[in-house]
C-alpha cells in the first residue's frame, strides 16, 4: 500500500452559487488528502488547500441577477470561470497531478454563454478525456442509479434508447461495480421505459424490441417497472439500477438520498464525483447551504482516489 496521500482537485463552479461555502464547510475537517482548488482569485483565496489555482477574478457577489458590466453578460462571465476551471482539473487529472477530481455545481446556460456547449459534466469530460464511452451514476448507500441518456429532451429519450446504448453502458457501470467498489459479480437490474414495462405491448414495445436483448447481452434483470425496481434494489436485491432516462432515475435517487447522493461519472481514467444538487442561486451566501452531498461527495473521491493508487502499484 502507497503511503502517499490521495490528492484531489476541487472546483467551485459558478461563482454565483454555493459551491465556495458548501466546499468550505466540506473541508472543514480532515480529509486525509491533499487538494487543490481551482476557482475565481477571491474564492480560493480564503479556502484550506495544498494548491490554489486561480482562473478569473469575480468580486460581484452571489446570486443569479446582479449588475451587468460593460462587454460579457453577468452569466457569461460565471460561466467562463467555471468552465476553465473543469478543464484545467481534467487536465491535472489526465496529467497524473492529481488522483480524482470533484466538481462543485455549475450552471448549464451560463456555461453554454461562454462557450462550453456540452449537456453536462458527464458528456464534457468524456470528451476531455478523449471521447470516452461513460456513464451518470447518482450514489448513496441506499441506491445506485445510472443513467442511459442523460440531458436530453423527454421527446428524444425513445430514439436515443438503444440496445447498443444500453449494453455500453450496462458494462461501463459492471466495470465500475467490480473496480471501485470491490463488487465481485455485479447484479443489475434494468428499469423499463413504459407503464407496466410495457404490459405485454399495450402500453409499448420498447421493453421487447430495445429493452431485453440488452437485458440478455449483461446478464442483467428486467426490464423491471420503474414503479417497483428502486424499491427492490433499496431492499438489497440488485447493485445498480439502469435507469432509462434523467428524470426517472434521478428522481429515485433523490427521494431516496437527497443529500446524501454523490454523482459519479464512470468510465474516465480517472475518478470524477459532484453532488447531487445544482448551484442554488436562491440561498448562496446565506450561510444556509447543506454541505453534507458535497462533504460525501469529496470522501468518495479520496476513497476512489486511493484504491486507484493502489491498484497502481506492483504486485
């Protein structure tokens, strides 16, 4: 066993929302890992770390709305802070500098302004990394959730829904299972598109014609009804589930843990967790953000970080 600490990269997103007082409060204790935070100068400034790396100057404050200046919108300017500083932490990450990294949340419409048109972090560092096959899993210990398709309209869900798309990422999250969570022989489970998966054809033929040769080609269970298959994983009967679109997975993650849920991206060489909430422009600088998602979310990351640094060491 390595006897070097696990070093992370934490970024603090939009630098209008809660990621700087919610990763304050994550830090507050020891975590046994040397960080490095990248972030806006005056937001790192007063933040425990190893490193401090500074990718803009903010100086305006929380929330959403505030005083526009002269050139780039408000927004655009967020969200340019917050995409160069996932870049630069994937960098570090694929440049051996660090072991993992953690993401504080961003804002989708501001990082679309300055340029960074990508769903989410999932699809943006997959490309980063170089245009990996990976995978959305939303963790806690109640419930593993992955998603099939991700940001995308409920419209295009059905044509997005493929056996091929399924079987990727079924063997992405059996590869994660096995890797980071030490699980030998992972059961998933696969929730159903339609009603009643479907009720023999009445409500549907997704389940038949997409759904079940995938079901066959993992090994996995189902397709089981999105109204019953949570419920069974929670009581201990599966690893996973895959969920067959964002709203239906995240929403039985979310009752389930809401709080307590980490975002994993799975397939990255390297290993990437987030909360499981967004930026929260309503409350930040309150005072009045739960840090608990986020604490969860960076001792996930140094516990994925050192099993990484084991595994890389010779027998």
């Amino acid at each position: 066993m390595s006897s070097r600490l696990p070093r992370l990269a934490i970024t603090l997103g939009d630098p209008r929302g809660i990621g700087p007082e919610i990763t304050r409060a994550a830090l507050a204790t020891p975590l046994g890992a040397e960080v490095t935070l990248i972030g806006a100068e005056d937001q790192v400034a007063g933040l425990p770390a190893a490193r401090r790396i500074v990718v803009g100057t903010w100086g305006e404050g929380y929330g959403e709305h505030g005083p526009e200046r002269p050139g780039p919108t408000r927004a655009a300017r967020a969200g340019r802070i917050a995409g160069i500083g996932v870049e630069t932490a994937a960098r570090l990450a694929l440049g051996g500098e660090v072991d993992a990294i953690v993401t504080a949340p961003a804002h989708k419409h501001a990082l679309n302004l300055a340029g960074f048109r990508w769903p989410g972090h999932t699809e943006w560092l997959a490309h980063l990394a170089g245009d990996v096959d990976v995978a959305m899993m939303l963790a806690a210990a109640e419930l593993r959730v992955v998603l099939v398709t991700t940001h995308v309209p409920l419209r295009s869900v059905p044509q997005l829904l493929t056996t091929e798309k399924l079987i990727t990422t079924g063997r992405t999250t059996q590869h994660a299972l096995r890797e980071w969570w030490g699980i030998a022989e992972p059961r998933l489970a696969v929730c159903a598109l339609n009603p009643h998966a479907g009720e023999s054809g009445l409500f549907g033929d997704e389940e038949e014609r997409v759904l079940r040769p995938a079901v066959q080609a993992l090994g996995a269970s189902g397709p089981h009804p999105a109204d019953t298959v949570f419920v069974r994983a929670m009581r201990g009967e599966f690893d996973a589930v895959l969920a067959p679109y964002h709203d239906v997975g995240m929403t039985a993650i979310k009752v389930a843990a809401f709080g307590r849920g980490v975002n994993v991206t799975l397939g990255l060489p390297f290993p990437r967790t987030s909360p499981d909430h967004g930026t929260a422009f309503d409350i930040a600088g309150t005072g009045t953000a739960d840090p608990a998602s986020m604490r969860t979310a960076v001792e996930l990351a140094v516990e994925l970080a050192r099993k990484r640094i084991a595994s890389s060491i010779p027998a």
